[in-house]
C-alpha cells in the first residue's frame, strides 16, 4: 500500500428486507468516515461499488447525529429512502446514538426513528406538480394502454421528485414493462434523470409497486425506494387522504422481494419504515 493510500471501512446492508431472507430488500454500501473524501471521490467510489446506491458519513454537530451524502454510479441524490435507513443504523452502531437519529443530507434533516427493529423516517413535507404528459403516452412508455390509469399521475416531491402513476390492478403493475426511449422522453424530471413509480392496491391496506428509471439509455428496476414510499403519501395527501397505513410489496419481478410501511398521519405527516439488516463489512483502499 502506497503511503498516500486511505484505507476506507464499509458496510453492506440491506434495507426493507422481507422476514428473514437475507437477500431481500434493496442492497447498500455505508463508508463509515468519509471526512476529508472529494465529491469525485465518492462518486467515484459509487460507481466502483455500483449498487443503487452508496452513502458517506462525516461526523454531525450538536443539533445532527452525522452529515451524509448519497450518490448511485452517476450522480448525487439529495435524498433517497433505503440509504436513509440504512445509514442510520450504521450510525447507531458507530456513535451509541440511541434510538432517534437525526441524518443531515442536502434535502435538509431527516429524523429517523428505531422501535422494536423496525426503521421509520419521517419525510419531508411534500410538494406535488401536475403531469404534462397525456395518459396514453404515460401507458405507452410502461407497455399498458391509458385505461389501466386508475386515477390522476402526479409529480411528488419529498426530498427526491418522481412520477407517481397509480394503475387500476396489480396484475397492471406486475405486466409493465418499460421502454428506456420512451421513459427517457415521457418520464423526465427536471434534472434530466427519468423514473416512474407504478403502484395499484392489492387489498384494503396493501399495495403492489415498481420502480424504473433510466440508467446509461437503459431501464433499471428499484427493488425497493423508500424516497417514491415517501411520494406516495404525498400523492393521498394531494388525495384528501389522510390517517392511513398501508403495506408496500416491490421488487417480486427481479427476485428481490422488499417490504415497506408507510403511514400518512391525520396531521400530513408521512412515515416510511422498514427492517434492515447488515450482510457484510469490509475495508478499500484509495
């Protein structure tokens, strides 16, 4: 090893895992100190790893428990749900921080909460844009025709703006498949990145979804987003609904089974839990 070399420790996590199945829920790295790491180095390093995505620690203040930033393979995200989660149980582990968890990202703070091995963060208040794009060209770019739209597409913003396409059944949501031009022309955000998140209840309280974005002029599926759990409680505040609990199944369709509670609270409050579960640890050496 160099003597200018920097050896760097990780973890690998998954988080929204489904029971005990450690290869449930959507994978992450957590570098545990990345104090003095250049914005190219983490990007470097994410894209290295190439995992959905990889999250850097640097210690917090008297008000946060630690200043995190989260990258995929191509670019910084101000917010996203599962490397939230999972960060702050790396950060309990770290600091003895206790039970509530308060994670700086450029999004703005996010507190975190442990009960009973279950993870829940409280969201951002949302904000939600009307969809310019007619429903058959939304349909089109998911392989489904506009009649399976059940009700009104929006844009939702609580941290991490997507598209949020409610569709009429869950056989709609597990038949679409998406087309990456399409996608990239209909379901563009304005950052450039294009992502859809498709969802249609299963039951009273239960919900099948999707996530597809585009990634090198290609479509990738999420197994599971924590951050689009987030917009959907803005999407039933927009809704008029409030009080509500509802289970989240994502990532079946790419043998990734993931598990997500979200709860809109009377007061518009949103809450995105879930379990988490460390896999692995390691050191890289830069």
């Amino acid at each position: 090893m160099s003597p200018n070399s920097r050896l760097l420790s990780y973890r690998i996590l998954n988080v929204f895992t489904d029971g005990d199945n450690p290869f449930s829920g959507n994978p992450l790295c957590v570098f545990e100190d990345a104090a003095g790491l250049s914005e190219n180095d983490m990007q470097d390093l994410a894209r290295q790893l190439n995992l959905s995505e990889t999250t850097f620690i640097t210690p917090g203040g008297a008000d946060v428990s630690a200043n995190v930033r989260i990258f995929t393979p191509s670019y910084e995200m101000p917010f996203a749900g599962h490397p939230t989660l999972g960060t702050a149980y790396v950060v309990r582990e770290l600091s003895n921080a206790g039970n509530n968890i308060r994670l700086r990202m450029p999004a703005g703070d996010i507190p975190v909460q442990l009960t009973d091995k279950v993870w829940t963060l409280q969201a951002n208040a949302p904000m939600s844009y009307p969809v310019d794009v007619s429903r058959s060209n939304l349909t089109a770019m998911i392989a489904l025709t506009a009649d399976r739209v059940a009700a009104e597409p929006l844009w939702v913003d609580t941290g991490t703006i997507q598209l949020i396409l409610p569709l009429r059944t869950a056989q709609d949501v597990r038949a679409a498949s998406a087309d990456p031009a399409l996608l990239a022309r209909f379901g563009a955000r304005p950052d450039g990145e294009s992502m859809v998140y498709l969802w249609a209840p299963t039951g009273p309280d239960t919900i099948e979804a999707r996530l597809f974005f585009t990634q090198n002029n290609s479509v990738i599926e999420d197994p599971a987003t924590g951050s689009a759990c987030a917009n959907l409680g803005g999407w039933f505040l927009a809704n008029h609904e409030r009080g509500i609990r509802r289970r989240i199944h994502q990532g079946s369709a790419i043998q990734r089974p993931s598990v997500l509670d979200l709860a809109v609270e009377q007061d518009g409050t949103i809450l995105v839990s879930g379990a988490v579960r460390e896999i692995g640890r390691g050191t890289l050496t830069i």
